[in-house]
C-alpha cells in the first residue's frame, strides 16, 4: 500500500468524489447534466458520454488535492486513459488524489429489510487489475432499508468477509452499509449499524485497518467511536439523495466525518456549459462539500 497515499487519506483535510455511477445509474446521472437516454443507443455510447462528463470534471483546474483527498471510480474509469495517462495515475501524479474503485456488482433482491451485494465471482482478477493501475482501494455498496437485526447482520459479515479478501490483496477497503435516507426507522437502523461495525471491527487482523462509507446520521455525531477506533482509518458519508445543501448542512453537525458525494457533487452541472461556468459551479460545489467537511 503506498505510504504517501496512506498518509494523505489518514490525516489531510478534505473529501471524497464519488465518481463510480455504474450501468444503473448512469442514465439517472447523464439526464441530470443534461443527456436524456433518447440522445445515445446502447451501453458502449452511454459510457463514452459518462467518461467524457468525468474527465471534464477530472480535468478541470478546481477539481485538485487541495479540497478532494480521493476518487472513487468506476472499473470502465479505471480502464480508460486522460491524456494517454491512466486515470488512476492522472489522479494521483497530476492532481494528488488518490484513486479507489467500485468492486460490487449491484444489489440483490430485498430480503429481511436489506439489500446484500450480488455474487463477485470476478473479485480477485478484479484485485488484481486495480492493483496494476495503481489504485489504493476499492469500495462496494449494501443498502439497509429496515432496522431488521438478521439483515443488518447479513450486511455486516458479507462487508467485512469480502473486505478481508481486499486488504489480504493489499487494497484498502471501504465498507459501505448504506441505510436508506427513506427509512421510517433511519436512526434505529444506524445505531443498529454502528454497534454492529463496532463488533466486527475486533475481528480484523491485528494492526489492520478499513474505511467506512455510511449514511450521514440522524443523531449527531453517532459515528464518533467510529472514527476515532484505531482500526478504522477514516469514515466518510454518503449524499444518499439529499440536495447538496441539505447534506451539506446535516454533514457539518459531525465532527471528524468527511463527505464521499456523488450526485450532490455534480449537482447543477450541466453539458451547454462554457468551461468557465462548468469550472465555476464545479468549484462552488467542491467548495461548500469542503466546508461542510472540515468542520
């Protein structure tokens, strides 16, 4: 794991860009910037336009390791070049962001009031790629919709069984058991999320550490034995549908939580742009999620 990358994740300021939006949500994410699906045929199209819409961001003189630490990127991101550059090296060499990639393939079906991540029987090989393009870690996302103990249970150990495989691959991963904004027991649902991430975090190897990807909570600081545990090396909130000012305002009330935004990133972003207005709102996003970071 390099060092410097280590080191900048643990103790810089600043935030995360979620730039991984995958084949199920790519449509919902270029119809917000202003491609609706009748504009582009077929899966190959939709990804050359979402890959233009990222390295319009990736390239943009705002977008920078002054306010962002890292990126997490979709696997077709990580493939594709900038500049001739892999995107993973771009990041890191010309912006000082450290990449991550999404390794979950999607969400199973329902089931005791959450969703676990569908089978990854291509992991390893997919380890084992993100190695050679040099990133530092991998993320991958549940969905907890109920405070349900047996599903939030099932969650848990499948995030922390597949995130074993990813730090024995030398990856940093980021567990993220995201609970539903929309919950009608959100704050019992967290808690219960806490305490369980709590327990399973004494499994871990000795000296081993993950990150953390959680909804920004309902309590206040809920996440705060969390981000000081020594075998968590950082925790970082989702947007998980909230306007950007909403997540914004709801994020500063947590001490030592950082954002990890997606569609609030990108929130306003459009392709008639002008680079100048694109830089300018890009900016004015990238600095309100850096405020609401550092608080």
């Amino acid at each position: 794991m390099d060092t410097a990358q280590l080191s900048r994740i643990a103790t810089a300021k600043g935030f995360v860009a979620a730039l991984d939006q995958s084949g199920g949500s790519t449509p919902g994410a270029l119809a917000r910037y202003g491609i609706p699906a009748q504009a582009y045929s077929g899966d190959a199209e939709m990804f050359d336009l979402i890959h233009a819409f990222r390295t319009r961001i990736m390239t943009s003189s705002v977008f920078s390791g002054e306010k962002i630490l890292a990126a997490i990127l979709f696997e077709q991101t990580m493939d594709r070049d900038i500049d001739d550059v892999p995107v993973p090296d771009y990041l890191w060499d010309a912006k000082e962001i450290v990449p991550f990639l999404k390794v979950d393939k999607g969400l199973a079906e329902a089931a005791d009031g959450v969703r676990v991540m569908k089978p990854m029987p291509d992991l390893d090989a997919l380890l084992e790629r993100g190695l050679a393009r040099h990133v530092f870690g991998t993320k991958m996302r549940s969905l907890v919709q109920a405070g349900n103990q047996a599903g939030i249970d099932a969650i848990l150990d499948q995030q922390f069984e597949v995130g074993a495989r990813i730090l024995a691959a030398g990856l940093m991963p980021i567990l993220e058991p995201e609970v539903d904004i929309t919950a009608p027991d959100k704050p019992v649902a967290e808690a219960m999320v806490t305490a369980g991430i709590l327990d399973r975090l004494a499994t871990l190897p000795e000296g081993a550490q993950v990150m953390l990807k959680l909804t920004i909570p309902t309590e206040a600081n809920l996440y705060a034995d969390l981000i000081s545990h020594p075998a968590v090396l950082r925790v970082v909130a989702l947007s998980g549908g909230y306007s950007r000012e909403e997540a914004n305002r709801l994020l500063a009330a947590n001490q030592g939580l950082i954002a990890s935004f997606s569609r609030a990133l990108t929130e306003g972003l459009r392709v008639d742009m002008s680079d100048a207005e694109f830089d300018a709102a890009l900016a004015s996003s990238i600095g309100s999620i850096y405020a609401a970071s550092t608080t």
